[in-house]
C-alpha cells in the first residue's frame, strides 16, 4: 500500500532540491572561473569538462523542477 507524500515534506524535498541546484551552479561558475585564470592547456581543458558535466546535471534538475509542477 502507498501513501501519499505530505505536503510539507514534499515541500522540504523540493527546498532541498533547489539548494542542490544552486551549489551546483555556483560550483560550476568557479570552474569555469579556473578555467579561465590557468595557463596550463590541460587544466584549462579539465576545469571546462567539469563544468560542462555540471551543467549537465543542472539542466536535468530544471527538468526535474518543471515536471513536479
């Protein structure tokens, strides 16, 4: 038997979920920041695929945003 999820912590979950996507984002600004004030190719490189997996997995919490509205 399932039980419906309560309201507030259906509102937790998502109060939760939004703070994960706000670290998240500005994890992957300070990359793209390092990205930027490194004069080694690689690490320039490296910090660029880090933030680019980043925003993959932000994109997909706005996914995740949309569809519980």
């Amino acid at each position: 038997m399932s039980f419906p999820i309560s309201a507030r912590l259906q509102d937790s979950k998502t109060e939760s979920l939004k703070t994960q996507h706000e670290y998240l984002n500005l994890l992957r600004l300070r990359h793209l920041q390092w990205m930027t004030s490194t004069d080694d190719p690689d690490f320039e490189e490296i910090h660029q695929d880090i933030a680019g997996l980043i925003e993959q997995i932000t994109d997909r919490y706005r996914q995740l945003f949309s569809a519980r509205r």
